[in-house]
C-alpha cells in the first residue's frame, strides 16, 4: 500500500489521464485520423518549443533525436564544437566522435554554466566549426546555461546551434525562434509528461540549409525524410503511435494552463526546493542551479548512496542518486510536469526524514517549512 | 458505437490485459525492478526468436532494428547482398546505401520467393560480400521465404545473414540458431502484440565476431552497448519501459498458448483466408504466401482504393491496401497475434459484403464457408 512518487529527474510522473490514453485500443497510423492527430500534435509542439519550424517526432529514446542533432548536420571530419559540462554534454561528444566528426571540446566544471564568451572565442579560433552542441539544463548536474546569450553568440557565425533541452523544454523559459536555438531537442519523458519513447526536435532555415548540404551515413534519423513526410501527416516508419496521441493529451494540459505558467509554476518549485536546502544547511550541488531539476550535496559523513535508497524504499520517494563523478555525492529531484506544491514539500520532508534515519542531525520540518514560504499564496 | 477492428498486418490489435499495463504508473529504469523484468523479457524473447543468444530491445521503430543490423554490420565500401522482392526489402537495400555498403540486389518479382540457389550463386561469384539481407514475410506482398534453406546457403560462407522478421517472429516458424540465421530482427506491433515502439534483435556469435571487426558511424544502434547493457539488465539510453513492462506480459500470453501452437494457429487462419479467397473466386497475390498476412488480388472493375476504405469505413475492419506497385491492387489482411478464428470469419464476411456493396458479383458466405471448414474444430 506504499504510495510510489516518482521523482527522477525523468522518467517522471504520467498524469493518469495520460495513461489512460495509452490504454486505447491500437489504430493505425496511415488513417486520416492519425494524419490528423500528427499535424495537430506538430502544431502543439511548436507552441511548446517556441518556434514557427516544424517539430519532428522520432519513436525513439532522446538519445535519438541527439544523434539526429549531430548525424544530419556534421559531416565526416567537419569541425564541431561540444560543450561538455556533465553526462548528457559527454553524449554529444560522444555522437561527434561516432560520426567521425572533428570534436573539439570546451570542458566545463561540472556544476557551472558555460560563459557563452568562452565559446565566442572558440568559434573565433576556429572558423570553420560548422556546429556547436550544448546542453541547456544538464540533467546530471541540475545546471542551466544561459542558453539565450549563447544562441546570440552563435547566432553571429554560420555555425548551427543545438541544445539538448530534454530537461528545459516545457519547463524552463526556452525560445527556439527569437533566440535563435537552430536546433532544439527534446524527449518525451521530461516535462511532456509522458512515458519514455519519443524524441523531438526543430530546426530552422539555417539548419535545414547546412543539412541540405551535408552527405551523412544516416537513415533512420534521416531529418529530410520527417520533414517530407510531416507535410503529409505522416512519418517515415511505424511511429509509436499511441504515444503521439497520449501527447496530445499532455499538450493539451499544458496549454490549458499555459507555457509561461507552467515555467513560472516549475521555477517556483525549483526555487522552494533551494530554500528548503538552505534552511537545513545542505548546499545545493550547482552554481547555476537548473529549475527543473535539484541535486542537492549529501552531507558529509552520510553515504550517499543509501540515501536515495531510503528514500525509495522506506518512503516511496524516488529520487535520482548522482551519477559518475557524483556518484554518492548528490541526490536529484524533479521538479517539471506533473508535480505541485505538496509533492515539493513531500521531497523536502523525505529528504528530512531520510537524512535523519541515516544519522543526520536534521531539524524536522525546518525544510518544509523555508519552502512552504516560497510556495504559499501561489496554489499548488 | 461501429466496433473498430484492427486487421491490418501490424499494428495488429492489443489484447486488453496488455493495454491496460500501458497505463499503469510510468517507474524509473535505473532500478532492480527493472533490471529484473528486462533479464526476464530477454528470457522470454529468446524463446521466441529461438536461439540461445541475447536478444536486444532498441527503443523505436522495427526499422531501428534493421538499421542496427546493417550498420554495425557493414562498414564502409564493404558489400552487401540485398534481396528484394518488396518495400521492405527495398529497405534493407536502402539503408545498406545510407550508410555507405557497396550493395549488390538481387531483384525478384514481387509475390515471390527467392531461390536460395540465387544467393549461393551471388555469394560464389562475388565471395567478399559480407553480409546478406532477406526478408522472412515481406509484408507488402505477403510473401514468405525459404529462410532456413537460405540460412543454410549462407551458413556455408563467411556472410553473416540478416533477416527482416518483423511480420514473421511469433507467427511463422523461425529457429535463429537450429536454421543459423545470425541477425533476426522484429518489432513490437506484429505478432508481438503491443503498440509500436520496439525493435528487437539478436546476433549470433559469426554476427557478434563480424561486428566487432567492424568500424562504423553508429552511436543509438551501437550494438555491443546494447549487449554490455544487457549483461547487467539495462539499456544504454532510456528505454521505453512501459512497453517492455506490457511486453512482458504479452509474451507471457505467448507463452502460456505455446509457442508452437501459436504458430500452428497462425497457420491455419492463413489457410482459411486462402481457401475462402478460392472459393470466392479471388486470386491469393503472393506465389509463396507468408501465413502472417494474406494479399488478395482486387478483382477486375473494382476500385482497389476504395475497397479498404469501404471496409474501415462502412464495416469497421481496418485492413490495409497495397504499397508501392501494388496500390490499388490488392488488400491485405493479418493473421498474426490477437486474431482468432472468428475474426478471421471476420474479415472474409466483410470482404465479401464489401466487394458487393462496390458492385462486385459475390456469393455472400461462400467464403466464409470455405474458411469455416477449414478452421472447424480446433477451436476458437
């Protein structure tokens, strides 16, 4: 009878509406009403991602829609530039090397934003960089970068600019179009409230351009191949069909409470867990701490491994623990989609009482209490 | 109120009980739990694709399975042999071609099968093809192959033999390793039963060793991470654990039938949509018919188009038309899966009521009563 709260910084909770769509008998995807469904689905999207540009739907992992990020766009021995600040800017080197591109790396503290000037200089030394891939909320670290300077820095070279924003979109203030983010990523099991399966991404003119221009060893991840098939309604392969109409679901929650709201309300949150680490002397991991996502330090002295296994086990909480070099040393929550106020509060209080069984000195409710301010009068 | 049924060749209908584990609450990946049910399914599945070897679940569509089989497989410059004598064949060719193998096709007519003897013969004339890509059930033309001959034929060379088993795991015999058919690839919404969303594959040791010597631009459908993943009951990115979860319990369906029987009962609607077609006067397309799907030939002077369109439409049975050279041509109709033997009465009655509703000459229940004597007491 334990109630489970997923609180990973993803997969995250489905609300059961969601679910239920996924429940559905199965139809089939070459129907006018799938077509429907799909152009519908595409037009939601772009609210969400901010942009005028098509938003491709791959049946796939987020990794997916990354790889498609990097194997359309640089060709073998072109010049890209990763910003590597945590696992998931690891992954874009990663797909670089792959591909046999020309990775150039710009490492970064884990824990820090990158200083868009850094990657200015970069792209001053050298020219003929033809993409530069970052990571606008690093899920592994809970850091955000200022990823509106950096798109206006890249903006100002022919680079194309891809962010992986598979914990920022539909949580974090992202703008595709007016800050000109060539190519924003995104997958399902984040902030649109679904389960895993799906990846997205946009891209504009400039990358649509460079694309046009690039010989690739790709297929399945083809970006021209969606594209022509999205102005019919269609995709290229079988897609995860009942998972597309469970987005619209999602999307259609999102909407009715709006994107900016739903930013604000996610921020609100993020900013209550912050509080909450402060009031009870835990330092928050991050020097540029994503709103979507939290790592809080384990204090010294506590094996941070075991925390996230309190947690889980004796509370139903789940929680992320760290991973690679963090491992041990924080713990993650989310705080995007569909989680409110009084899930917040249950982290904090979990994360209390957790580090009290464990032999922490912990004020009970002192937590709680620092984020109740943050978060009172605003609703759940 | 119109009860939709879904009789097209995948996606095949969704039994409820696995359904309804789609909307059960989404759960982290990175824990026991999970690990334990992923090793389970691997159990499960390699019993279904009959072989003693790892079977890989790729979150995507059946063509990211293909994909991976061809990409890991072949590098560069190297030869390939396709055989095509479909729109999935075609696909093997096709991604053979994206990435960059220098593909040998062998053609053959559509509607039938390859003569292994055609392969042995390609493969003596050219002996540094390295891999050889054939499709058990071309689902568009409704066509089964000799696969274990042609394993065989393969066996006796250096070639690794890939399969496109998507509409044939789990409805037609196939046995990986007694046949020696190294890469056989399925997806999800075949006979499987699920929603689309999986693409699995297993190697055999020749693949694995041929691999391993290979270099290729993959990152998603990187082979041996996902076999190093597995080891431990994971995924090297996010998996679509809700699907893995309702696989599990489709598999578990398979199971308990048996899964020779399965194939036997597969068989047997097949031959019942086959005597009907006959006794209808209606021409079977396939010269080698696949007991998965069944392609029967639109009778002269009606509008082959609209022939689905009035079924779905007026009858609630989705079946599908034909692809490519055979639009218009034919309609197709599935055996594999949630199909039992009234729905296969099913979709001969409403093949019959809907060629006379376009103006056809037909002897209502003649068909039907063909397939009944067919399918007469061995149950439902």
């Amino acid at each position: 009878m334990i109630k489970k709260r997923l609180f990973a910084p993803g997969p995250t909770m489905v609300p059961p509406e969601v679910l239920l769509e996924l429940a559905r008998p199965v139809t089939h995807h070459r129907t006018a009403e799938f077509r429907a469904l799909l152009k519908e689905v595409n037009e939601l999207l772009k609210v969400v991602f901010q942009t005028e540009r098509d938003v491709y739907v791959l049946t796939g992992s987020g990794t997916v829609a990354m790889e498609a990020a990097v194997s359309n766009v640089v060709g073998r021995g072109e010049k890209m530039l990763a910003v590597v600040g945590g696992k998931f800017g690891e992954r874009w080197r990663d797909l670089g090397k792959a591909f046999g591109a020309d990775v150039r790396t710009l490492d970064i503290e884990w824990g820090t934003a990158v200083d868009p000037q850094q990657i200015a200089d970069a792209l001053k030394a050298e020219p003929d960089i033809v993409a530069v891939y970052v990571t606008h909320s690093e899920t592994s670290t809970a850091t955000a970068i200022d990823l509106r300077t950096v798109a206006e820095v890249v903006g100002r070279t022919d680079a194309v600019l891809a962010a992986d924003c598979i914990t920022s979109i539909g949580a974090l203030e992202m703008r595709a179009d007016a800050w000109g983010v060539d190519i924003p990523v995104t997958g399902s099991q984040k902030a649109l409230m679904l389960p895993p399966g799906l990846g997205m991404l946009s891209c504009s003119e400039k990358a649509m351009d460079k694309i046009a221009r690039t010989e690739a060893p790709v297929y399945y991840t083809r970006i021209p191949a969606y594209a022509k098939s999205l102005a019919g309604g269609d995709t290229p392969y079988t897609p995860a069909n009942t998972l597309i109409l469970a987005l619209k679901r999602s999307l259609d929650m999102i909407h009715a409470e709006g994107l900016e709201a739903v930013w604000a309300a996610t921020s609100l949150r993020a900013r209550a867990a912050r509080e909450a680490a402060a009031a009870l002397g835990l330092r928050v991991f991050s020097k540029s701490p994503s709103d979507s996502v939290t790592a809080v330090c384990v204090p010294d002295g506590i094996d941070g491994e075991k925390l996230p296994k309190v947690m889980a086990g004796t509370y139903g909480l789940r929680v992320a623990g760290g991973q690679s070099q963090l491992k041990g040393k924080v713990v993650r929550f989310s705080h995007m989609g569909y989680v409110d106020a009084f899930d917040t509060l249950a982290q904090v209080a979990g994360l209390e009482m957790a580090l009290r069984d464990l032999g922490h000195s912990v004020a009970l409710g002192a937590g709680v209490a620092a984020a109740q301010k943050v978060l009172a009068g605003a609703g759940a």
